[in-house]
C-alpha cells in the first residue's frame, strides 16, 4: 500500500511539473532540443497535452454548433488545428514545433501553448477558421 502512494505521488509530481500553462517557449526549447531522454519527454507530453487540448476544444465547438439551430456561421468562432485525412506523425509535428522555436528565437518567452498552435497552424489551420484579422 505504501508503494502505491509513493507511485502515485511520484506520479502526480510529475504531471504537475509538466502540465503548467505558464510553461514558456524557451522552456519547451530546451526539452525538445535535450539530449538527456527524462527532459526531451517533457517536451513530448507538453506537447501531447497541448494537443490533446486542441482536439478536446474542436471537437466541443463542433458538436456545440451541431446543437445550435440558430448558428448561421459557416466558421469556427476560433481557429483551430486540423490535420484531416493526414498520415503526420507525433514525431513529424514535434519536428514542425521546434523548427518554428528554433527559427523564431525572439517570440521564445511567449506561452509554449501559443507558440505550439502558430507552428501548426502555418500547415494545418481548418477551412473552417475564422478569417485572420492580423498575422501573428
């Protein structure tokens, strides 16, 4: 019984010292760019998390709009990621993400999450978004 708490606060510990929003593109560089395997996974479930959230939103404003028989808009009222029919992999998108904070030094300081969806977004907006207002 013991071990299984100490397992799960172990746990817990580290999803809490992953899954922060205040997590910044500077850090989200340094663990993807690590060579030491127990950072680099950092990045990666950062990365899935943020993801995960992506899908977690579209598909809410999808049914949202499904359920709303007022809704005259044929777009999002936010943009969102799309990779449709796609064969991208994880490692392919995790590839997109750093070259965009590897050629972007300056906006690194912005929010990961920020940063991770204007990387996917050059190649994988949805037909659907709203139209840009300004570029980012």
């Amino acid at each position: 019984m013991q071990k299984t708490r100490f397992a799960l606060g172990c746990l817990l510990a580290l999803t809490l010292s992953v899954a922060r929003a205040e997590t910044t593109g500077n850090e989200l560089y340094a663990w993807l760019s690590s060579n030491d395997s127990s950072v680099s996974l950092r990045g990666y479930a950062y990365l899935d998390g943020v993801l995960d959230a992506e899908d977690f939103y579209l598909t809410y404003e999808i049914f949202s709009s499904l359920g709303d028989k007022a809704s005259t808009s044929e777009s999002f009222k936010i943009p969102h990621i799309c990779f449709g029919n796609s064969k991208i992999t994880f490692v392919q998108i995790r590839d997109i993400v750093f070259k965009y904070l590897e050629i972007n030094p300056a906006k690194r300081h912005i929010r990961a999450h920020s940063l991770i969806r204007f990387a996917l977004m050059e190649d994988f907006a949805c037909a659907k978004n709203p139209p840009a207002s300004n570029k980012k």
